[in-house]
C-alpha cells in the first residue's frame, strides 16, 4: 500500500494529474496497520518472553514500522507539494525530480525486499541508490538557485519544487534506514550511517 502511494506521488510530479485525494484516503489506513502491528509486537513482547534473537526481530519490525509510515506521510507531502506547481514551468528540474523520484521508489522497493528476504545485497543497492539521490538532489538545488536568480517572481513554484526534493531526499534516508535492519538482524549491531555505502 505505502509504495502504491509512493508511485502515485511520484506520478503527479510528472502528469498533471491530482492524487492527493486517493493518498490522503489511504493515509488513515496505513495509520491502523502500523498501530495494530505495534500492539502486535507488543504483546509478543508482554506475553511470550522472546530470546534476543527474536527481540532484535521485534525490535526491527518496530523500527520499520516507523519508516514506513514515515515514509507514507512523505507521500502525501511530495503529492501535496506537486499539486502547486506547473511541470512546464521548470522542465529541467522537474525532469531531474522525476528521476529522483523514481529512484527513491527503486530504492524503497530494494529496501522492503531486502528486509523481507534478509538479503544484503539489496541492503547494498539501497544504500547505492541513496548516494546517487545525494548528488541529484545537489543538482536540483543548484538549478532552483539558477532559476530563481534569473526570474525573481519564480519563488513561490521553486519553494514547492524544492520541498518535493528534500521529501524525495528524505525518502532515500528512511529506506536506507529500513535497509540498515537487515544488517541488525543478521550481525545484532545497528550499521552507522558513515558505512551505509554500496
């Protein structure tokens, strides 16, 4: 459901499209889900007494939990922002924003999958994936920047470009974040950011 609404933001960087309501509807619902999995892992916790193994998986599940539903509010967020603005406007950026958009989609997909599969090589991709959004997110700043300078009246659309970028930057980093716990499960460490590279 979250990369469902995650590729509907993404699509309305690029279509005029509207998809802030369907996403805003699935909003409340990923909210139940992620509090009933908590309750959930609550009370395995309360009433079967895991052993540190299955701590670190209620642990992980937790934390995931968190960035998923961080991840969906970032959704709304980019398809609340995109409705502002017109793609034209700013063709160059809005194409670099879609680029890095559908990077960030690649790369929560990689990160969801690594976790369920407890795979680290997928962990690697979302990791990798996170280091080129860093630099394309430069890239859309710069560009935001140039535009302004040359027409001062563009602030307003360029503010809303720009929070649709650091939503997709933000994204990037929660889904690196999920990604981390498969690390944490396997070798029962957390992965510092600094190591977090392809």
């Amino acid at each position: 459901m979250i990369e469902s609404m995650l590729s509907d933001a993404v699509r309305s960087l690029s279509e005029s499209v509207s998809v802030l309501g369907d996403i805003q509807e699935l909003q409340p619902l990923v909210y139940q889900r992620a509090i009933r999995l908590e309750h959930k892992c609550l009370e395995l916790l309360t009433l079967q007494q895991p052993v540190a193994s299955d701590l670190r998986r209620i642990a992980a599940v937790l934390k995931v939990n968190q960035e998923l539903s961080s991840i969906s509010k970032l959704a709304v967020e980019i398809a609340v922002n995109a409705s502002h603005f017109n793609s034209s406007s700013y063709s160059l950026v809005t194409t670099e924003l879609e680029q890095m958009a559908y990077q960030s989609v690649k790369s929560v997909s990689e990160s969801v999958e690594a976790y369920i599969r407890a795979d680290e090589s997928r962990a690697c991709n979302a990791f990798e994936i996170r280091g080129h959004i860093t630099k394309q997110y430069a890239a859309v700043l710069d560009a935001l920047k140039q535009a302004v300078k040359q027409d001062a009246d563009a602030v307003v659309e360029a503010t809303y470009l720009l929070e649709c970028a650091r939503a997709i930057s933000l994204l990037v980093d929660f889904s690196s974040n999920i990604a981390a716990h498969v690390y944490y499960l396997k070798h029962g460490r957390i992965l510092p950011r600094r190591q977090r590279v392809a």
